[in-house]
C-alpha cells in the first residue's frame, strides 16, 4: 500500500471514528481479532474473547503469545495513529511481564509512548482484564519509524 494510500485510510479512521480499515491492513491484527476504541485523546485496544485463543483449558486462560500479540499490535497501531507518517513502524524488539493469568474473557491494552525520536519510538503497553488497575500484563518495545 502506498504511503498516499495509507495517509487517506488514518485522516478517514480519525474523522468517522472507524479504525476496522486500519487493523485489516495487518494480517495478524485482523486475525486475532483487534478492536480500537477512541476514548477522547487515548486509544484502548480490545481483543473479544475468543475460544481459540485458550492457552490452558483448565483454567480456562489466554495463551500467552496471545497476550503478547495482542500488546505488540496494540503498539503498532498506536504509533501509526499518532506519530504523524503514513507508513507502518517496525517492530525492533519487544519484552513482556506476564502478572496475573489472562482468563476466558475480553481483554484490553493501552499505549504510552515514551519517547519518539526520528528513527526510533519506544512504547510502554499495559494489559488488563476486569480493572485497569489490576493489569494481567506490562511491556516495552522499540519500534524503528523512520522510513523504510
């Protein structure tokens, strides 16, 4: 997709409140099923509980990588909405502390960008489940954003 392409797709995702177009252009994203919720100037990221992201059926609780999957697009997204050019940043490196088990239910992450530079952006990504307060899980990455 060209950066024309792209630029278009982000100004239409801010002025209807739509990001769908967005999450579909990233396969994986679309996969797992990430959903984007625009509460004033944050965005918090959903991902529905879904049978087929069951790590341990015991419990039953969300497998890890899905955890992780879900905090690292979460980022991604976040930097492509808010860091002002219209190409997807690229993943650098990416550290997780899981706190709590992800149970059997809708789970959300929000972003916080630490530092933007013109190269390189880092991101501090919280997970939680029933109270943002109690997060299931807390990470870093690094993303590379200058253009490819």
């Amino acid at each position: 997709m060209s950066d024309l392409n792209l630029d278009q797709l982000l100004s239409q995702a801010h002025a209807q409140n739509d990001y769908d177009p967005l999450i579909n252009l990233i396969p994986y994203a679309k996969l797992l099923g990430i959903e984007c919720l625009r509460l004033g100037d944050d965005m918090v990221f959903r991902l529905p509980a879904n049978k087929d992201n069951i790590g341990n059926p015991i419990l039953p609780a969300i497998h890890g990588g899905v955890i992780a999957g879900l905090m690292e697009q979460a980022a991604m997204l976040h930097l492509l909405m808010f860091m002002g050019t219209p190409h997807l940043p690229k993943i650098i490196d990416f550290s997780i502390d899981y706190l709590r088990a992800g149970h059997y239910r809708d789970t959300y992450a929000q972003c916080q960008v630490w530092r933007q530079g013109r190269r390189v952006a880092n991101v501090a990504i919280t997970a939680w489940q029933a109270k943002q307060t109690e997060p299931i899980a807390t990470a870093r990455a690094h993303f590379k954003v200058d253009e490819p």
